[in-house]
C-alpha cells in the first residue's frame, strides 16, 4: 500500500473542511430554521451546541481518523471491531439520504442562475416553480450529474476552486448585510435575531432542531471529518483546527441570518416561510439593490459553489465506503450511486407539489427524510460516537493521539467530561425528548 496522501497546506485543509461544512446548511437551513424556531432563542441553543457537542465530537472524530489512518467504517471496525463499524456505516446512510434532497435544493439554485443570467430576475413565483413535476427534477438531475462528473474527476480542482470562492462568499454576504440592515425597519429583523422574546415560538421540538442542525452544519457523524482527519500531518493541532472550522461554520450561518431577516422583516414578509426563505426573500432585497441582478447572479453562483464542495464530499461519503468495503472501482460507483440517489431524491422534489399531502408519520417525503437524518441518524451516531470513544475505547487514547509532537490539549479535561458525559446524556435527553413529540404528532396527542 501506499503512503497516505497528506494535505499539502494547513490552510487547505482547512478550507477544504470547512467548504464541506458551509454549505445549504449555513445559507438556507439555519435561517428558516431560526425562523421557524423563535429567532434569537434558536441561536443561543445552537450556539451551545456548537461548544459542547458539536466541537468535542469534532475533535473526536478528526482524531479517530488521524490515529486510525482510515477510511470511516474500517476505522471504527479497528477500534471497536464489528459491533462499531455500525457507527460507520450509519453515516454512510445518512450521507446519501441527505445527498438526495440536498440536490434538490441545487436544482433550484441552478434554475436561479439561468433565470437571472437570462431575465435578469428571480423565476416568477417561488411556490409555483417548485411545484411542478418536470422542471425542478431535471434541475435536479443536472445538479446530480454535476456533483457526479467531479467526484468521477478527483476533487483536487474544488480545492482550488474554494480557495477564491469561499473569500468570495464571505464578501458577498458582507455586501448583502449593508444592504439589508439599511433598508427601513430592519431594526425589528436585528431584534428577531439578537433581542430574547422577540422571536416567535421557541419549543421542545425547536431545541431537537437545533441538536440535528449542528450535526448537521459541521458535517459530523457522518465520516467525512473522519476522513480529513486520516489526512491530516501529525504535528497538526487538532482542537485549534476544529475550533476555527466551527467558527467559520458559525460565523457563515449568523451571517446568513443578519442578511435575510432585516430584509425579511422591512418587506413586511412572515420569518417562518421555511425553505421558500432564501428562494422568496432575497430576490425582493436584490431588487432594491442598484444592479442588484447582477449581485443575485454572483450570489447563486456562490451559493452553488457552496453547495458543490459540500454536495462533492456527500456523495464521496458512500463512494468511498463501496471502494473500501466492496472493492467498487471509483468510475462505477460513483455513477452507480449518483444515479440511485438522484432517483432516491425525485420524490422530495414532488414533495412540494403533487406529493406534497402523501404523509408518512405525518411528514410528506422531503420532511419526512431530513426527520430521519436530522433528528434520528445525525444524533444517534454522534451517540454512539461518545459511548465507544468515551467508555469502550477509552478518550486517553485520542488524548494521546491529539498531544503529539509538541500539541498541548489545554481543553483536554474539558473534553474528557463532555465526550463521556455531557454530549451523550445531552443527546440522548434531546434525541429521546424528539421521539416523544414525534410520537404525540403520529398519534395525534
Ligand atoms: N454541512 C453541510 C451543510 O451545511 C451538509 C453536510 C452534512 C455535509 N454532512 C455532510 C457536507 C458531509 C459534506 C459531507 O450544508
């Protein structure tokens, strides 16, 4: 076998994980989530999510890869045999599941593009488009078979791709904040996210959300961090590197959030649109922009940049574990399994209309998957993360792997208790508490 290929540069592997994490999560989720979820309620629990689930599970899993030098599932079957490449191969699923609808949404993104590359502005009606059968599902598969030709190419080129697009993002959300924040009354919009109370409802089911969306934004559970981790020099500090990821994923979401609800707020429109947000509302700001058009093509374009580099890592996910584990070649799966998920993603596509009332459990399809993944699979695996790690393995050893060759784990106690106590009694209260309200909707008490 040969040498395990390394990052050339810290800061390119720190961009290519952090363009994996930013992604639709940051710049479509979260903001109808908060939305949806209270505002400013909804962002002091994902912020402490962040701090003491999201970044020791990070942490834990970039060292697993590091120490094992591993893909996912073989690395969680050399350190807890059988019984824990289960861990592994839960991620796998979750990564495909979240993959099929995931392209669904860059479909949308694509039509945006050629809409306003060729009207010079948003397609009509948002709830309109997307309720048709045809055309957001050949968006989608284009979407699918631009995530395939890449991932079939290799991804060296996406690094340097990110390199400009992921400076160029941050800039351009930069851009759309002045704007938003000086349009009139965007001081009740700034409330909605930073003032407590002025949000709407903030429940159980709101703190659950905020659980699956830090998994979720910081790509965790699913092995890719694992992954970059298996690339990753020995002399690297892992905490620091983790803590700066967060802190971009973080930073890039609160951002998203400060550009659309001043301008959500000052049109006078409702903060819990849900995922027509992004769709609905930034057109109306890109209107009252000068040139704004032009500013609307370069941020879909961005916007599907971010999408890519973390749409690319998604379906990499399950390549790779069909390399590693079936002996796949890299060409067959990954059109094999671009296909299949494509076709896994047409009934989320539906989902907004003509399927939109076929309930399972009370979700229509499209909900009824990022249920699954969210609030089930993300937790779960993180779970079981922290049990095998925390009372199985042991933490001394990825203690021992992080303080190498001169690394001080300042934090290291800090995180021995979250890993064997706080994260998994936290999840587990949260995950079990989401059963229970998901329970009472399928019952209808
Ligand atoms: N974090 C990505 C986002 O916010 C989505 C995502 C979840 C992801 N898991 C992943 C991306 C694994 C790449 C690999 O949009």
């Amino acid at each position: 076998m040969g040498k395990r290929t390394q990052w050339a540069s810290s800061v390119g592997f720190l961009l290519a994980t952090a363009g994996a994490a930013i992604g639709l999560g940051n710049l479509w989720k979260f903001p109808y989530l908060m939305g949806e979820n209270g505002g400013f309620m909804f962002l002091i629990a994902y912020l402490v999510f962040i701090l003491i689930l999201g970044l020791p599970v990070m942490i834990a899993e970039m060292a697993i890869g590091r120490k094992t030098q591993k893909s996912p599932v073989a690395a969680y079957r050399k350190l807890g045999g059988k019984k824990a490449a289960v861990i592994g191969v839960m991620g796998v699923l979750t990564a495909g599941l979240i993959l099929s609808y995931y392209s669904v949404i860059g479909g949308w993104i694509l039509k945006y593009i050629v809409s306003y590359a060729t009207t010079f502005a948003a397609p009509a009606n948002f709830n309109q488009y997307t309720a048709q059968v045809g055309e957001p599902i050949l968006w989608h598969m284009v979407f699918m078979l631009v995530t395939i030709v890449i991932c079939y190419i290799g991804t060296r080129g996406i690094e340097k791709v990110s390199k400009v697009m992921m400076p160029a993002l941050f800039i351009l959300l930069v851009v759309l904040i002045v704007r938003s924040v000086t349009l009139d009354n965007a001081g009740k919009g700034l409330a909605f996210i930073f003032v407590p109370g002025a949000g709407g409802s903030f429940s159980f089911q709101s703190v659950t959300a905020a659980l699956g969306q830090v998994f979720y934004s910081l790509s965790l559970a699913m092995g890719i961090t694992l992954t970059y981790g298996s690339y990753l020099k020995k002399d690297e500090n892992i905490p620091a590197n983790c803590a700066k990821v967060a802190g971009l994923d973080t930073m890039a979401a609160v951002m998203a959030g400060v550009a659309i609800f001043p301008a959500v707020f000052s049109f006078g429109l409702e903060p819990t649109e849900g995922p027509a947000l992004i769709f609905e509302t930034l057109p109306k700001v890109f209107s009252q922009i000068f040139g704004g058009s032009v500013f609307a093509l370069l941020f879909f374009i961005l916007m599907f940049f971010a999408a890519v580099t973390s749409s690319i890592a998604l379906l990499e996910c399950v390549v790779s574990f069909t390399m590693d584990n079936f002996h796949w070649e890299r060409k067959k799966a990954t059109v094999i399994l671009g296909i299949v998920i494509a076709l896994i993603g047409i009934p989320s596509s539906l989902s907004f209309g003509v399927m939109k009332d076929i309930k399972i459990v009370g979700y229509n399809f499209y909900q009824f998957v990022g249920m699954i993944t969210d609030n089930l699979l993300l937790p779960l695996g993180g779970l079981l993360m922290c049990i095998f790690i925390g009372w199985v393995w042991g933490p001394s050893v990825l203690v021992e792997e992080i303080e190498q060759e001169g690394v001080v784990f300042k934090l290291k106690k800090a995180w021995i208790w979250c890993i064997r106590l706080v994260t998994p009694v936290l999840i587990a209260v949260v995950s079990i508490g989401g059963l229970i309200s998901v329970y009472n909707v399928v019952t209808g008490s």
